[in-house]
C-alpha cells in the first residue's frame, strides 16, 4: 500500500515538473517565433500567450513557477529571450520588465480562472493578466529608457504606449484564444495536476 501512495506521489510530482517545464520551452519558443520583428524597441512575440495559458491551465502556483524557471534560465545565460538574448545584463534591458511581467500575468490568470471557473471567467482572466504584461512592461520600459537605458530622441511615456498599440491587438486575440482554449484544456489538464 505504501509503494503504491509512493509511486502515485512521485508520479504526480514527476508530472509537475513536466508542465513546469512544458510551459518554460513554450516560452522560449514563443520568445523567438518572430523575433525578427521589433517596432521601436518591443520586439512582437508569444510570450504574453503562453504565459496567460500557463496560469490558466497550470494554475496561479504552478503557472508563476514555469514562468520563474523561464526567466532564471535565461538570466543563466541560455538564449531564450527574445532575440535570442540571455545573460545576467538582461536585467538593464528596457524589456526585462515584460520577462519579470510574466510571473504575475501567469498568478493573476491562475488565480482569476480559479476563482471565475466558466468561459467568461477564464477570457476575462486572460484579457486582465495580459493588461498586467502591459501596465508592468511599459512602465518598466519607460523607466529604463528615462533611468539607465539610451532613450531614442524625443521619446515620452506616450511613445511607450504607442509602441506597444503595435501588438495589441494581437495580444487581445490571442488572450481570447487563451482564455477559451484554456476553459476547454482544463478539465483533462486538471487530471494530471495535484
């Protein structure tokens, strides 16, 4: 009886693990998708997607944890960021509040989606945790550009919003997507979550 309790624990956690790290790789890749593609100085990615799916399907704790090991990995160095960037000088980059950002859009989308548990409440979910990756980003990028970073000539706060209307509205569909794919995956994920 014992083994067996043993077994399944150890299973259940070996199986966390996996979505921890299922969701850090969905990063990475979402990271550099289309890396290529910057306007001013936010380059257009996934991230804001799987980080919104993680807290959605994984939940507040283990949401924020896959997004935790994602962005200690690419401050160790390992090139997952956008452009293909990594390293500890990340930490001065205009866009590193976005990195920092995705921690606290996976919480608030996990733990809205807990506390909503219909299609409305997970689309709403992902729509106010994507508003966080925004609100949190872009006064970050603001900082850093005003504080430490060269800013472009001439550049205000309302250019800082302005560059990130670019990707807005895909970020907006895309929340949608999360949120509708989310409430649909998370009866089969919930099977294999503690």
């Amino acid at each position: 009886m014992t083994t067996s309790i043993t077994r399944s624990s150890n299973h259940s956690r070996t199986l966390t693990l996996v979505h921890i790290a299922m969701f850090a790789a969905l990063m990475a890749i979402g990271a550099n998708i289309s890396s290529f593609l910057i306007v001013g100085g936010v380059p257009i990615t996934l991230q804001t997607f799987f980080a919104v799916l993680a807290g959605i399907l994984l939940g507040k704790r283990l949401g924020a944890a896959a997004m935790i090991v994602y962005a200690a990995i690419g401050l160790a160095g390992v090139p997952v960021f956008a452009k293909f960037s990594g390293g500890m000088d990340t930490l001065i980059s205009p866009t590193f509040g976005f990195i920092l950002s995705y921690i606290f859009t996976a919480f608030a989308a996990g733990w809205i989606a807990e506390k909503m548990p219909s299609k409305k409440g997970f689309i709403f979910a992902a729509l106010a945790a994507t508003a966080i990756n925004y609100v949190f980003g872009t006064n970050w990028m603001y900082a850093a550009y005003k504080l430490w970073f060269a800013a472009p000539e001439g550049f205000t706060y309302g250019m800082a919003w302005a560059w990130m209307a670019v990707p807005l509205p895909k970020d907006v569909l895309l929340a949608v997507f999360a949120g509708l794919f989310g409430f649909r995956m998370q009866p089969i994920i919930k099977k294999y979550l503690p």
